[in-house]
C-alpha cells in the first residue's frame, strides 16, 4: 500500500470505531450470567479493563512508528520470518473472530426463520461487506460514523421504554456471594467483546499529525470504550431487573427476551423488530471492521495490491468454511474462553515485546550515530 495516497481519519472516527467494534453480537448475549447470576452487570464493568489494555499495549510499539501499520512494524523489526509468524498469529486471531460474527448471523437467522437455508443469511451478509471495503475505508467509515449515533438513540430508547417493567429490588443484595462469582463471570466477557476491540489499533496508521498528536488516539478510543462499557452495562442492568435470576440463566437472548416485554399501553409493544435492525446493522459494522483488517494484513505481509483486492477472495472463504467450522450454535458459546487464552499473546506480551525491540534498536542506532 502506498503511504502517500493512505486515507486519514479522524479522531472522532475512531471513537465511532472502537463502540463499533465493542458492539455487534455483544447487545444480544450476557456473557458470565450463570457464574455471577444478578451481579454480571459488574462483571462486564469488570471485564472493560481489558479493552484498555489491548489498547494501550498495541499503541505503544505503533506510537514509536508513526505512520506505519503493525504488520510492517513487526516485519521492520523481527524480521521477516519471526515477524511473518506473528503477522500470521494476529490474522489467524482475526479470521476466527470473523467466523464468529459471521455465525452470530447464521445462526440467529436459522433461530428467527428457520426453513430459509443458512447459506442465504451468509450471502446477504457478505455482499454487502465487499461493496463497503470496495468502496474503500473512508466511505465505509463515513458511513458508520453517520449511522451508528442512530442506532444507540434507537438502543437507549428501547431500554427507556422498558424501564416500568423492571424491578431494581432483583438486583439487591449486591455481591451477596462474594467477589468470586463477580470475577468468574467476568472471564468470558474478557474476549466477548472487550478483547475484541484489537483490530481498532490497525487504524492508528490513518491518523495524521506528529507523535504527541497522535496521543489523542488512545484518548478517543477510550472514550469509545467506555461509551461502549456503559451501553453494555444497560443492557445487563436491565435483564437482570427484568427476570428473577433462575429465570434469566434459563434464557438464550436475555436482552431480547427484556425488550420482548415492552408494552406501553395497548399502543406500544412488540418493538424487538428495532433490536434486530439494531443489531444486524451493529454485527456488520463489527464485521467490516475486522473484516477490513485481515485484507490490509494479507495485502501488507505479501506487499501486494490493495485490501479492497482482497475482499472477493477472503470474503468467499469465510462464507465457505464458517458453517464447518461453526457447525453447531453451542460451540460459539464453548469457543469464548478458550479462544481468548490462546490469544492472550496479542493483547499485551506480543506488543510489549515489540515496543521494547524498538526502543532498543532505535537507542543502539543513536549511539552508533553519535559515535560516528
């Protein structure tokens, strides 16, 4: 990819893709609801520690290359074999949360209509993803930036809505059994969503300005993070208010079953069609995002073309071998936390590692240059 003719974004883009990135298929789940029952609510809060932290770690080894994207900066600096490994390491990370996404589609599509064939909710899905990225970063992004504040006036108000119906009284006491149960349920929602906000920081090469400039990425980005925290804690507030906590382990979609119950007079009701456009039209986002992502890696580790020239190819195997690999909605739930230890590696010892080669290479290549 050529860096003169690279897009810039804004800041204020990359705080509409960081809640992007935390959002998806995360409104539909309550991850950790059967280790920490009533009190999940603070085990997502919990748990948005370690978006910060992928975060943070990954800026550091990028803020010392300005401009430069984290697969070169691993080729610069590990060199080609060590650092094409672990390009690969970070698109393989990337291609499995792809599936992931792509299944939440399939699946929910064979739950809500079940005689339409899965392929056709895939197909649906992934055309629309190549035309975005064939579009190119800027148009897709522009895009998001639009419609996404939309969507979270729709969310807020969904669970406005919602509020006669809830009993703040389920909740209490708080912590009743410990810290424990807290921190047990926050283990899943380490990965889904928080660690999966990673493919944020390849944007930080579409920024402009000097280095201290560029310090306003971790800022906005943050701030997409907690925005994105407090809309997923709305939701866990809301179905563990909704629901006694025997009722609510028994449900698959706690948050759709919460805004089922919405009845506002005989006029309101039945709104859970606006949750689903919320969050197919959220679920693209996450996906394009990260789907953006794997094609700028392939195309930059092969220095080859562009990642729009991608789209086609990696778009048609995802759709190929997403139902193989994903052949059961169950195993999306089993994958959680098995996938985020192998992946551990990425958040923060992969990056530390890279940011502290840097800072040696860069102090050894300036005494040598005094020297001379």
């Amino acid at each position: 990819m050529n860096n003169n003719n690279l897009t810039i974004i804004s800041y204020r883009q990359i705080l509409f893709l960081t809640i992007a990135q935390l959002g998806g298929a995360a409104i539909l789940y309550l991850p950790g609801m059967k280790e920490a029952g009533r009190d999940v609510w603070i085990s997502n809060i919990i748990a948005s520690v370690m978006a910060y932290i992928v975060i943070y770690c990954n800026y550091l080894p990028l803020s010392l290359c300005p401009g430069g994207s984290m697969t070169k900066t691993l080729n610069k600096y590990w060199g080609k074999i060590f650092g094409g490994l672990v390009n690969v390491y970070y698109l393989l990370f990337f291609f499995i949360l792809s599936l992931l996404i792509v299944s939440d589609v399939y699946y929910l599509g064979k739950i809500t209509m079940p005689e339409t064939p899965g392929y056709i909710f895939i197909i649906f899905f992934l055309i629309p993803t190549m035309y975005a990225l064939k579009l190119g970063v800027e148009v897709f992004i522009r895009f998001m930036e639009f419609i996404l504040p939309i969507l979270v006036v729709i969310y807020i108000i969904l669970y406005l809505l919602v509020i006669p119906k809830l009993d703040y009284q389920k909740i209490l006491p708080i912590m009743s059994d410990g810290i424990k149960p807290v921190f047990s349920g926050a283990i899943p929602n380490l990965n889904f969503p928080y660690a999966q906000v990673l493919p944020v920081v390849f944007f930080y090469k579409h920024i402009k300005g000097d280095r201290n400039e560029r310090k306003k990425f971790i800022k906005y980005s943050f701030l997409g993070i907690l925005g994105a925290t407090i809309l997923l804690s709305i939701r866990s507030l809301a179905s563990t208010t909704a629901f006694e906590e025997f009722t609510l382990k028994t449900l698959t979609f706690p948050p759709l079953s919460t805004i089922r119950i919405i009845q506002v007079g005989d006029v309101i009701e039945r709104l859970d069609p606006f949750f689903y456009a919320i969050l197919y039209i959220a679920t693209f986002f996450k996906f394009l995002i990260t789907f953006y992502v794997i094609c700028e890696i392939i195309s930059e580790l092969f220095n080859v073309g562009e990642p729009r020239d991608f789209a086609i190819p990696v778009a048609v195997l995802i759709g190929v071998f997403m139902p193989y690999a994903i052949h059961k909605f169950d195993i999306i739930l089993r994958t959680v936390v098995p996938y985020f230890i192998l992946s551990i590696p990425l958040f923060f010892p992969i990056p530390i590692l890279l940011y502290a080669t840097i800072k040696y290479k860069n102090k050894k290549n300036k005494k040598e240059t005094v020297n001379q």
